[in-house]
C-alpha cells in the first residue's frame, strides 16, 4: 500500500516554499532484536518491511550514508547534526563493527556530530562503554518501570525477563556518565505512574522520555494516558523537577514561546530522517504502525540526496506545520502545543494522515491541566515579582511569594511521603493535617523548615527512613500546644523535633499539653536558627560541624549580628529580602586554606558557612549565598535554561568551563557581591576598586555569555535582561 500522500503532490496544501535542513539522522544499523517486546512498531505493528532488509548496515551504505549527511550539512552550513544509531537492537552489531561504524562516521562528517544511541543495554559491557566513551556516543536506554512494569512487553522470545539485565547496562551507563544519554519509557496505563517514575528516577537518568504507545484511529489506544501523565507530571512538580521529561518541558517550552525539540508534539517538525540497513531513506520509523510502507519514500543514500528526500511531496508535507493538519486540529484552543501530536498517531484507513491524533482527548486534557499548573505557578510568581528578582535584589515582598511556594512544594512532597507511609500503626500526617485546621501557624513553623523537604525528598528517593514524619507531628503539637500524643522513634538515643531541639532520655511519646524537656535550638543575631543538631542538615558540599560549644554559639552570635548591620550599610537593596528569606545557618567545619560556604537546593532558606569572625567576610558570604538559595527557589517554578542544554561557558570565576545554570548561578550571586565592593569602593575602602572591578567585569560578561548561548528560555532571556540592566547603571 503506498502512502496517500506519496502519490498526490498537486493535492498537497500548505506546503512551505522552502525545506528546512534535516537536522537528526536515525540509522538503522541492525535490523534485528535480541528481545521480543510485543509494542515495538518495528515487528508487531502494520509494516512488515524489517522482513525485506539485510540484517545490518554494512560499512559501504555506512560510508555511502555518511558522506549524504555531509553534503547536506555543509551546503546548510549547518553548525552541527545529530545522529541516532538505532535499531533493532544496535548492540547486535558487536563492537568490532560498531567501532567501524562509529570510525566512518566522525571521520566522514566535517561538522560536529550529536552521536547518540538507542538500546535495550542488555548486551552492553564495560569495554562496549568505554568504546562508546571514546566516540562520544550518548546512550540511551529503552525501560518501562520496575520489573512488573517492564516484564509487561518487553521479554525475550522465551519469555524470560529482561530487566535484570538493563538494570545491569543502566549501571555500566552509571559509571560512564559523560555518554549517558536517558531513559526511553513507552508508558502503559495499567502499570501505576507513580511506580514507574520512582523506578526510572532510582537509575538517576540525565533525562527521561515518556513515548505514548503507538496506535492509530485503525487500532486505538487503552483510555487513561492523559489521567497517568497528570498523575506523573504532578508528582515531578512536587519534587522540584528533578529530571527532565522531554514530553513536559517540551510542551511548556511552546507555552513559553520556545520550541518542543520532539515531533511528538508542537507544529516544528519535519527535520529527522530514517536510513534502513540497505540505505534506504525513510520517513520516522513511527510510520511503520499506520500501515505497510508508510514510512517509505523509494529514495536511497545511493540515488538521492538528503535534499533530494527533502523535496518529496511527504516530507515537504510534515514541514508545513498548521496547515498540515486537519480542520478540526487548527480550530483547536491548544493546537500549538499540541500539534496534531505524532504525525503516525493520525492515520485513519479512508482518510489516511487528515485526522486529530487518535490521543487527542489526552494530549488535550494533559496540555489543559499544565496549562493550568503554570497559571497557577505564574500567580504565585507574578510578573511584578519576577521581575524585581531579576534585578538581582528583590524585596520582602518578592521573597515571600517564594517562600510560600517554597512551603507548598514542601507539603506537596510530604503528602507524597505520608501516601507512602499510609497503613502504617501510627499516622503522623492525620495528626498535622488536623492541627493544620486549628493552628496552621504552629504547622508553617515546623513545615517550613528547610530540612523538612531535604528529608522528605531523601526518604522519596529511598535514603532515608520513615520517621521523621512523626519528628514533624511531635514538633507541631509542641509548637501549638495540642493535648495529642504522637509516638516517635529515638536515632542514636535521640528525637530531634525542628526549629525546637533535642529530646534525649528515651522519650517514645511526645505530648504537646506536656512537652519534654528539650535541649533546644539555638537562634542567633537577628533571630536566625544556629542549626547544629538536625541529622539532615549535612547536605552541603561541605560537611557540617557537630553540636556547638555554649562558647562557639555566643562567638556565633557576636559575629552575625555584626555582619548583619554590615548587610544593610553595604547591601542595602539586598537586606530587606535577606531578612525576609533567610532563617538558618548551618555551621560548617572551617577549611585552614580558605572561607567555607554553601547552599543545598532542597534547603531553600537555609545556608551552610564555616565560621569567621570577620564581619565584613560573612556578610558578603551571606548576601552571596543567598542569591543562590534565592535564584534555586525561582528555578523550581519557572525553567530559565533548556533543559536539554549540553553548552558549555566561560565565566571569570572558574577555571573550568561551567553548564549554563551553574553559570546563570555564578552570575547572580556575583551581582550581588559586585554591588558589595561598589558600595564599599564609594566610600573609600582600601582595596574595594580593585575588588570591584573584577566583580563587575566578571558579571558583565558573564551575562554576555548567557545571552549568547542559545540556551536560555524565554523567561530566562527576560532575567538576565533585567540583570543586565542593573550591571548597566554600575559606573566603569
């Protein structure tokens, strides 16, 4: 059956004047799979034509196919091409003839080439790893959960479980993390995504892809994806994005004017191209689940170009973006995110590609719901307070707004935490949730404290143990004073209960009416907590000291109080927000060579110092520590960087070339202490100029750089907008 399109070009509306360039080659350099997952496109769906190509790519076609993505990409004058070895199963093709493979292709293309693999990893090895290394191939990895979750399709012929084995490869990939690419997750509704995203976060992916099961009007899909990705989408907001998923950030990069870098959703589409093991160039293999042939297009790397590909009525099709797409689609309220979703997801027989995606109510209900999660982010970030932030200060007001949001992720993700401990003896979350109705104040005090969500994100992940839940309810009833007695469980002989302190002597139940006797926290300076004794504040890139000396608390206090007067003479636009935001310190252990500090993104509000007596150090230490606890909290509720960025910068403060966030990070607390020095070298101080100098200089190109990359969002372009805006009115 040929393609209702390959034989209608008259008939073909909306085609663009001009093909954009190809962008991503998928080689597919072994025809044939070690498993037999029962949802692979390539072998259980319509198109059968694996059974008519050679079993692998041979070194001529390689070469021959090579020397096509050459051509194209110079007479582009592309700055790079990305090519994706693909299968099959790649790793069939042993590492000898991968080695080839690999040689022919960095030696063939003159651009720089985004060399990628996708795999099952079960035959993957250490040396196949370090070959990989060599090359620079980032690798991929094909997983669905846990084991019952990926023992549903993806088994070897025999049945047997494959999943043993990719835990295996996934560890190889581990220890290799300069080519770990991610994991490739083709859901199933009756698998539960909590569970499944648990499982893929525990091989601690660079990035995860979320594939929705091919199918088409002619063979539809189980109902239930939109509710499985709400459900999964909510649970990675409230644990602060801690991994992209290339489905969700692509489709908040178009609500935000960005593009979704996938074809599965968005109307920029049409730069990927297929090479089959016998050279022939095909559409994306997707197309093989609408029907025989689909994804042909009866061109070869022999006979044809990638431009020649590119002026195929099919292909000049996918490029012409809304006009592409059925009525229905354009007159659709989200038609820009969603795109029509995957080309292949439309076909129908009689009506062929001219059809909403067979998942359209659920791209619709899943992009709807986002829609309304980033409203809702945008008012607990409005406008006005994004952009006083982004002028690197930020005022009291500004820094509640990120507080409070700070305190929902933080409850969002104890909810998730009591879910896990729910059917336990005792129930430490009913206790918070009714005193949270009678004195939500008592409850706030506990819940915001910044090793809260460090816990609670660890105990998540599987570091760490249960009870800290009833620590929190124990706290709550103490601070409220509530006659409810909540069991607890002693840690080395002791209950740490936050922002309180210490209960030592076996205490197994605490009573709010009755509280026992605390050693208790110790506050400091302008009434911030000392924090020396909570078991999870050792979460620095520095370690933490133990508890302090009734002597070390009071030199503590001496020097933080004079600090903080410094604050507000030499950082004045910084002060009010500091005091708004800044509620713990925790000591660290001093380094003989240099001043220590730190900051843990889990624990927004707090920051990790190794002590000095010196006022005027701490207090830059301060403001400049808390510009990144500060910036942390706005990068969990807006991205500012592509999340698939790999740049690399400059930046005057390090040796070392710097990921963009590092050095958006680096910018923004350098401001802060630029405005320090300028502030110190108006009044005269000895040496301030110099150290001005450098600070501005360093910023000021900094921001430069950022500006440059290519890898800023476009909330992230507006921020440093705004910074550069403050480093314009510095004197030079």
């Amino acid at each position: 059956m040929r393609s209702p399109l390959s034989s209608r070009p008259s008939e073909i509306a909306g085609a663009p004047a001009s093909a954009r360039p190809l962008r991503q080659f998928v080689l597919k350099v072994h025809e044939l799979c070690n498993l037999a997952c029962d949802h692979c496109y390539v072998y259980e769906h319509a198109d059968q034509s694996w059974r008519r190509k050679p079993p692998i790519m041979s070194a001529a076609v390689a070469r021959r196919t090579a020397e096509r993505i050459a051509e194209h990409a110079v007479r582009h004058r592309l700055a790079g091409v990305g090519v994706v070895l693909h299968g099959g199963e790649p790793l069939l093709l042993g590492t000898a003839r991968l080695r080839e493979l690999l040689t022919i292709l960095r030696g063939a293309i003159p651009v720089p080439v985004d060399l990628r693999m996708q795999t099952n990893a079960v035959r993957l090895t250490e040396a196949t790893a370090e070959m990989l290394e060599t090359f620079g191939v980032r690798t991929g990895v094909s997983l669905d959960g846990d084991r019952s979750a990926n023992d549903r399709h993806r088994r070897y012929r025999n049945g047997a479980s494959s999943h043993e084995r990719t835990l295996r490869g996934l560890a190889i990939l581990r220890s290799h993390p300069e080519i770990y690419a991610g994991i490739l997750c083709t859901i199933d509704v009756r698998n539960d995504p909590i569970a499944v995203y648990e499982a893929l976060l525990a091989e601690a992916p660079p990035r995860i892809d979320l594939l929705l099961p091919h199918a088409t009007w002619d063979n539809p899909p189980l109902p239930g994806h939109a509710e499985w990705l709400i459900r999964l989408h909510r649970r990675w907001l409230a644990d602060g994005r801690p991994v992209p998923i290339r489905l969700f950030d692509g489709l908040r990069d178009i609500a935000a004017g960005g593009h979704s870098g996938t074809e599965a959703v968005g109307i920029d589409r049409g730069e990927v191209a297929v090479v089959e093991t016998d050279g022939s160039w095909e559409q994306p293999d997707s197309m093989k689940t609408a029907f025989d042939g689909a994804a042909a297009t009866g061109l070869t790397v022999v006979t044809a170009s990638a431009d020649d590909l590119l002026s195929t009525p099919v292909m000049r099709h996918r490029q012409s973006g809304l006009a592409a797409l059925s009525a229905t689609c354009r007159a659709c309220p989200v038609v820009t995110q969603c795109g029509g979703g995957l080309y292949a997801h439309r076909f129908r027989t009689g009506s062929g590609f001219d059809n909403p995606s067979v998942y359209c109510a659920d791209l619709k209900g899943l992009i709807t719901a986002m829609n309304d999660e980033v409203t809702a982010m945008r008012e607990a970030l409005p406008d006005r307070v994004f952009d006083d932030l982004a002028t690197g200060a930020g005022g009291a007001s500004s820094i509640a707004y990120l507080t409070s949001a700070q305190e929902s992720i933080t409850r969002a993700l104890l909810v998730a935490a009591a879910d896990r401990l729910s059917g336990t003896e005792s129930d430490p979350w009913s206790v918070l949730s009714a005193l949270d109705k009678h004195d939500p104040g008592a409850v706030r005090r506990i819940l915001t404290h910044p090793f809260v969500r460090v816990w609670a994100v660890k105990f998540l992940s599987g570091t760490a143990g249960p009870h800290r839940l009833a620590d929190l309810a124990a706290a709550a009833v103490i601070a409220g004073g509530a006659d409810v007695d909540v069991p607890v469980t002693a840690r080395d002989g002791r209950v740490h209960l936050p922002t309180l302190g210490t209960v030592t002597g076996g205490v197994t139940t605490v009573n709010g009416a009755r509280p026992p006797a605390l050693d208790p926290a110790r506050r400091i300076g302008p009434g911030l907590l000392l924090e020396d004794a909570d078991p999870y504040r050792d979460c620095h890139e520095w370690p933490a000291t133990g508890r302090l000396t009734p002597e070390q608390v009071r030199a503590w206090d001496e020097a933080v109080t004079a600090a903080w007067r410094v604050v507000e003479r030499d950082a004045p636009d910084h002060a009010a927000g500091l005091a708004a935001g800044l509620t713990t310190i925790t000591p660290l252990t001093p380094d003989p060579v240099t001043l220590r500090s730190a900051t843990a993104r889990q624990a927004s509000g707090a920051l990790g110092i190794a002590f000095t007596p010196d006022p005027e150090a701490l207090a830059v230490l301060l403001v400049h520590e808390y510009q990144h606890t500060k910036l942390g909290a706005v990068l969990d509720l807006i991205d500012l960087v592509d999340p698939d960025s790999q740049a690399l910068l400059r930046v005057g403060w390090r040796s070392d070339p710097r990921p963009v966030e590092s050095a958006l990070q680096g910018t923004y607390a350098h401001l802060a202490v630029a405005e320090i020095w300028r502030q110190r070298a108006e009044r005269g101080v000895p040496g301030a100029a110099g150290h001005y100098a450098r600070y501005r200089d360093w910023t000021v190109d900094a921001i430069g750089a950022l500006t440059a990359s290519g890898s800023l969002t476009a909330a992230g372009r507006r921020f440093t907008d705004g910074l550069a805006a403050t480093a314009a009115k510095w004197p030079v």
